[in-house]
C-alpha cells in the first residue's frame, strides 16, 4: 500500500501536469488520454484539494462540514479558466447550491450534465452556450431559485423547461436571444419575483404574456425596444414594486400608466423622454420610495411637488455620471 506522503507527490505531479496543459490550452485532451487515473487521484484528495485546484484558477470555493463530513457548497469560478472537467472532478457536487460558471470555459456538454446538482438554488451562466438541451438538464433543478443567462445563447425554446422550476424567484435574461414568445411559458413559476429583460427587442405578444404574470414584484425593460404603449399592459401588474424603463422610449405618457401601479416603491427611469408632466403624474402612488430619473428634462419644480405629496420619497435627477448605480439585481442575496 501506498504511504501518504507518496500518494500527496503524485497528486502535486498530476496538478503540475494539470496546471502545465492549461496554460498551452490543451487540458481538456491531456486528461481525457490520461482517463480515468486523473480524475481519481485528484478527486481522491477530496474536497480541500478541489478547492486549491479552483483557487489555482483564479476562483473561490467554500466548504461546509456536514455531519462531520466537508463538502461543497458554492463555487465562484466566474471569469477563470474553469472547464468541462472541472465540473465532473467536483467531488460531492450534489451538495452545491451556489455556481457561478460566468465568462468561463465550459462547453454546451459540460451544462448539459448540470443535473447531477440537485441542490442547486443559485445559477450564474453570462456568456455561455445554454441551448435547449441545457435548459432541459436545469429543468430538473427543482431548488433552483436565481437563474442567469445574461448575454448568453438562450432562446424562447428554452423558457418551456425553465417553466418548470416552481421555486424559481429570480431569472435574468438580459441580453440573450430572448424575443418574448416564449414568455407564456413561464405561467408556472408562480414564485418568480424578479424579471430582467433588459437589452432585448421584443415581439408584440411578448407584452400581453408579460401582463398575465401578475405577481411579478420587480420588473426591468431597460434598453429594450419597449415604449408607451406597452406600458399599457404592464399598468395591470399590480403586485409591482419595482420597474425600470431607462433607455427606452418610454416618455409621460407611459408614466400616466405606470401611475396606475400602486404598489409601486422604485421606478429607475434615466435617459428617458420623462419631463415634470410626467413626474406630476406619480403623485398617487402613495408607496414611492425613489425616483431615478438622471439625464432627463425633470426639473427642481417637480421634483418639490413630488416631494410634498409623497414625505420621505427621494428623488435623483441631474447627470448619470454623477448618480449611484440604479437598481441592484445581483444573484447574491
């Protein structure tokens, strides 16, 4: 049998190896030739040397003991050099509950095999292939919770599985090849309370399907193709809080619908068409907390009588650059 101390050597042999791959980009098919005897040796040195291997990429993995036996519990390996094979090598990855895979390396194949993570609740997949296929793996993530795939290759198609996840708050779809249709799908999240779909052009029976998800609280459509008009349908979603039509063509006509959202605590509004007509117009809305309005024509003026109706309500105008960043919609909780 072999001693610890050799059994340690050449677990540090096969990272060097590993580390040596990486960098002249061949990892992948290094370890695939070097089959199973990779894996195991790593994976045999369990969690802590699967957390030295993620730091040794530039991420961050944190253990719990459960028990009195360590697992994983969330990895943050956004931004690394974190591939297919690290995935497979995360030794207890039923115990994950927060992955961050954003602006990595990892492959349609690799997302396809995130069903192994049962007790995933957060999910962060900026910029990377999520087809249908891998919609249909995290539709069996029944915990699932926070959801993104900013900027990523996720389409209408994929929003009938993600319908599926009835504990799902959070889902971001900023930025990806979303064009709405697909929205009726998402009838069957009824826990689902925050929606961004910033950055995408929607198709016109997007805004209907959008009304019938009445118990959204936060909704952003910011530099999206949406203006007055649609506003029309969203003023039926009353359980609103929470809306963000900056950079869009939204102007004070649409405020006249927004108004009608009495809920309402946030409205983010810069660089749109908003003036003080508008700004007048909000008076009613008995809950507002703030109104992010830089770099429209709102003036002093409004902003006093807005202030009047409603004591405590912060108003920000002025220039962008000079205003805090608007509203917060991170995965992190």
């Amino acid at each position: 049998m072999e001693d610890s101390g050799a059994s340690t050597s050449r677990c540090d042999d096969l990272r060097s190896i590993a580390a040596e791959e990486l960098t002249r980009g061949d990892w992948l098919g290094k370890v695939c030739q070097m089959g199973k005897r990779v894996g195991r040796a790593i994976v045999s040195n369990s969690v802590t040397e699967f957390k030295d291997l993620v730091r040794s990429l530039g991420g961050e993995v944190k253990i719990r003991g459960i028990d009195g036996v360590q697992v994983v519990t969330k990895i943050d390996a956004g931004g690394t050099k974190f591939a297919d094979l690290h995935l497979q090598l995360i030794p207890t990855a039923k115990s994950v509950r927060r992955l961050d895979l954003s602006f990595t390396q990892v492959t349609e194949r690799g997302l396809s095999r995130l069903s192994r993570f049962p007790a995933l609740e957060v999910l962060d997949l900026t910029e990377l292939p999520v087809t249908d296929q891998v919609a249909m793996a995290l539709s069996k993530c029944s915990r699932l919770r926070a959801l993104s795939v900013v900027q990523s290759s996720f389409r209408d198609s994929g929003l009938q599985y993600v319908g599926r996840l009835q504990s799902l708050t959070r889902l971001n779809l900023t930025g990806s090849k979303v064009n709405g249709g697909g929205f009726k799908e998402l009838a069957g999240c009824k826990a689902l309370e925050t929606l961004e779909i910033a950055c995408l052009s929607l198709v016109p029976s997007a805004w209907k399907h959008l009304s019938e998800l009445a118990w959204l609280s936060t909704l952003s459509v910011a530099h999206s193709n949406v203006g007055d008009k649609h506003l029309e349908c969203l003023a039926q979603m009353v359980s609103l809080k929470q809306v963000d039509i900056s950079a869009t063509r939204c102007g004070d006509e649409g405020l006249r619908y927004v108004s009608r959202m009495m809920n309402l605590q946030r409205l983010y509004a810069h660089d749109t068409s908003v003036t003080d007509k508008g700004i007048r117009l909000l008076t009613d809305c008995r809950d507002l907390e703030m109104v992010y309005v830089p770099n429209t024509r709102v003036t002093g003026k409004a902003v006093r009588l807005l202030k009047e109706s409603i004591p405590g309500v912060e108003v920000v105008t002025g220039r962008l650059e000079d205003c805090c960043t608007a509203m917060d919609l991170s995965l992190d909780e």
